[in-house]
C-alpha cells in the first residue's frame, strides 16, 4: 500500500517529467525560427509559442520545489515515527523540512506523554543533584513542565474515562449509526456534527447528545440545523 511520501515522489516524478518535456518542446520550437527573424507588426508574435512553454515550465519548476518541501516534511515526520513509536497523533505545521512537528493532546498519546513524563522527572532529578554538586554553572530544571505535563494526562485520562463510561440513547446511537454525528477518536467524548464547521455534541448522563460548550453553535442557522437534527 502506497504511503503518502510514496505518492509525493510520484507527483514530483511527473512534474519533473513534464518540466523537461516543457522545456525541449521550447527549445525545438525556438529552433524552428530563423535565427534573427523579426515580429512583423500586425502579425502573430512567432516567439508567442516558444514564450507560452517557458512561463509553463517556470510554473512547473515553482511546483516541483513546492513539491521537494512537501517530500522533506513528510520524510521528517516519518523519521519522527521512527524515533517515537508511542507517538499516534501528530500535527504538524509548516510546508518544507523545517516544519514544526509535535504531539497533539489526543488519547491516542496517553502512553507517549507518560513516558515522557517519567523520563523529563528523571532529567529533572538528575539536574537538581548535578546543580547541588556545581555551584558555578546551573542546569535546567523541568518543575514547570512535569506539572504542566501531569495535568495534560490527567486531562486526558479522564476524558478517556468519561467515553468507556458513556452509554448512548437510542436516538444519539441512530445518528451515529446513520454517519450524521462522528465521534473524535482523540478525544472521543466529544462527537462532531456533520455538515457544521467544528460543531460538537457531548453526551448527558440520559445518553442524549447535548451542544457542547467547547464546540457551540455560531449562529441561528446552525441552531436550528440542530434542533431538527435533535428532534
């Protein structure tokens, strides 16, 4: 099964094709002309074909350098596979291979941020002997970033929690079923409406859909959207 650098060097493959067919079209066409032969007024520009080629061929050159970038992130974020094999859900931004490549907060990574943690409150351990023992040059504590890491999986072990616990109405399991509500998989106790833009249901304790607070209605045309679909 193809992966998606897999198809990224295919697409740069025909670009790269298509680039070199581009250019020796120009270059046969431009030896067609008479060396010298002048425009003559009122008459077709005999360069216009020669010229037509080579704006196309600066397009494809602009593509296939887009499409190196594209190859060099994707290559990044396999080899950042490669190195975390706890990691599941990544988002990454930026276009070339210095795109900025981290963890999301997803259940999906529960495991990757715990053995993150457990290894940061080992540095962290480490640098507060090694600081005791040399006074003059002071290494990085991480107190900060174990607890904001702590909260992060306390986060999400409860919303992982929360979604084994909830039990859906018949109403909220038809709508599921039917593909009119998709539930978040990296956090699953939230259920995307389809057809709204980063609209969400929760489940009450009844197993009813409710509009969650995080992922709220924008405006009337989405509440009532909801309200039929809830009805």
């Amino acid at each position: 099964m193809l992966t998606k650098l897999d198809y990224a060097q295919v697409k740069l493959e025909t670009l790269e094709e298509e680039y070199t067919r581009t250019m020796d079209e120009a270059t046969k066409e431009s030896k067609a002309i008479p060396f010298g032969q002048p425009n003559i007024i009122r008459r077709r520009n005999i360069y216009s074909g020669v010229m037509r080629k080579h704006e196309k061929a600066r397009k494809l050159h602009e593509q296939i350098e887009e499409q190196k970038g594209a190859i060099a992130k994707l290559e990044k974020v396999e080899k950042v596979k490669e190195n975390n094999s706890l990691l599941k859900d990544m988002h990454v931004i930026g276009k070339s291979e210095y795109a900025n490549i981290g963890a999301k907060t997803s259940v999906n990574n529960l495991a990757y941020f715990k053995d993150k943690l457990e290894k940061l409150i080992e540095k962290n351990e480490f640098n507060k002997q090694e600081n005791k023992r040399n006074k003059e040059v002071k290494l990085r504590t991480y107190g900060a970033d174990i607890t904001k890491l702590r909260k992060k999986i306390a986060y999400l072990e409860k919303i992982e929690e929360q979604s084994k616990d909830q039990v859906l109405s018949a109403k909220s399991e038809e709508l599921l079923k039917d593909g009119l509500v998709q539930q978040w998989d990296k956090k699953p106790i939230f259920f995307f409406v389809k057809g709204l833009r980063k609209v969400a249901f929760e489940v009450d304790s009844n197993g009813e859909f409710f509009v969650s607070p995080h992922y709220p209605t924008k405006n009337t045309s989405e509440e009532k959207f909801i309200e039929k679909l809830l009805a």
